[in-house]
C-alpha cells in the first residue's frame, strides 16, 4: 500500500464514522469508495469490508440514542426482518450468480466490480439529491398503520445495501421521516439500529461463505469509524442536521460522478 493513501485512508474512515453519529446516515455510502481508491481492495471485497466497518460503528452509535429514547424499536424491527431478506438475496444469490467478466467488447471488458462501481455511482447520485433536496417532517403517525410499507422498503434498502455494501441510511432516513414522521432525531437512532443489523447480517453471510478478509485491517479502519462516530454523536447535540445534509448532499454528489466517470473512461 501506498503509505500517503494508506494515512488518507483511514483519516477517511473517520469522516466515515463522524457522519453516521451526526446525521444517521451519508457516511457509509463513502467506505467503499475509499477501500477501493485509497485502499486499493477490489470493489466486491470492499463490499464485505464496508459491511463489517458499518455495522459495527453504527451499533456503538446507537447506544447514545437508546439512553436518551430516541429509537423506535417497534420500527426498526419491522423495517430489519425484510431488509435482512433483501441483503440475504443481494449477497448470497444474485452476486454469485454474476460471472467475474460479464461482458467483453474487444480489448474493453465490463467485470463484476466495475459493474458494482458503476450501480454504487448510480445509488450515491440519487442519495445526494435526497440529502440537498431535504426531508420536510410531517406530523408524526402511529407507524403501526405503515407496516407493509415500511416492510417493503426494508426489502429494497436491503437489497441495495447488500449489493454496494452500503448501510442504507441515506435511504432508510427519508423513509421513516417521510412515511411514518418520525422525528429527526429518533429517525436518526432508528436508522443506525436497522443499518447496524442489516450490515452485520450482510457480513456474517459473507463469513459463512468463506470470503477471505485482512483482519488487521478490518480491526483499524473500525476502530477510526468507531472514534468518530463518538466524535460524531457527542456534536449532533449542538450541530443541526438540516445544515449539514445538504453540503455533505454536494459532496456525494461530486463523488458518485468521479466515480460514474472513471469507471466509464478507466
């Protein structure tokens, strides 16, 4: 490894862990991206690698959250059980069934992690329009009368967090504040129960299946999420999301097309 990029690296991963604390979610969707370009780990490995790095993190996230009741457990529970289907079907059958050269136009070829790259663009594109747009609150609903929506969103942010090896909180966070109302801060607690299940869920398959992993690696970009995701929870009490999301909206945005265009150009 290239010790300026190793350094920069996990520097990142505590931007990484300072935005789960902060707003819930954004950070995760950056992991893969630095494992592969900072890093140098191909793109179908880093998946795995981000899954362990995510869950982890936001697991010690939400201890701060549940000591001040701002998780909706009910929520989370019915929003993970479908979601760890999606990831379960992302991880374990489509990527397999996916050859290793899916494509190959002469001397130009479209391989299984240049297509991950290209789908994790696609999906950080989309979240980054989420985050600058921003999430009007509603009147906060009994979530009760929204379970086989909340179902089916589950299944869907699980099946695309299982494939680009993303938590889902970029997308878990407008769900439940758009289609239950629930309060910003308890969305945000909530959400880092549900990534934290539905990435650990995602990497224990990838255990079982035999994926080769750098543990000492593993061990030390985790444990710079989890510095800042402690940095990142004590300041969400004096900093307003609703300030943040959108510049840090501007900063995927500008990532997913850097890496929309080097995967299409490289």
């Amino acid at each position: 490894m290239d010790f300026s990029l190793d350094a920069l690296g996990y520097v990142a991963m505590l931007f990484v862990g300072g935005s789960l604390g902060l707003i819930g979610g954004g950070g995760a969707i950056l992991t893969v991206p630095i494992m592969v370009y900072l890093f140098k780990i191909p793109a179908v490995v880093a998946t795995s690698y981000s899954l362990f790095v995510v869950g982890l993190s936001s697991l010690f996230g939400v201890l701060r959250y549940h000591k001040e009741r701002l998780v909706d457990y009910r929520t989370a529970v019915v929003f993970s059980l479908p979601s760890f289907l999606g990831t379960y079907l992302a991880r374990r059958v489509f990527m397999p069934w996916i050859p290793d050269t899916i494509l190959q136009f002469g001397d130009a070829s479209l391989s299984k992690d240049r297509l991950v790259m290209v789908v994790f663009a696609c999906v950080m594109v989309g979240a980054s329009w989420s985050m600058i747009r921003g999430t009007k609150i509603g009147r906060v609903v009994d979530t009760r009368g929204h379970s086989w929506t909340l179902a089916g969103l589950g299944l869907v942010v699980g099946f695309v967090a299982g494939f680009v090896g993303a938590g889902g909180g970029f997308l878990i966070i407008p769900a439940l504040v758009v289609t239950c109302g629930i309060p910003m801060q308890t969305a945000v607690g909530t959400s880092l129960l549900i990534i934290a299940a539905n990435s650990l869920t995602g990497f224990s398959g990838d255990l079982i299946a035999g994926v080769n992993l750098d543990w000492l690696f593993l061990l030390k970009a985790t444990g710079m999420a989890l510095i800042g995701i402690f940095l990142g929870s004590s300041a969400a009490r004096y900093v307003p999301s609703s300030k943040l999301k959108p510049a840090f909206g501007w900063f995927v945005l500008i990532s997913g097309v850097y890496i929309m265009g080097r995967q299409i150009l490289g």
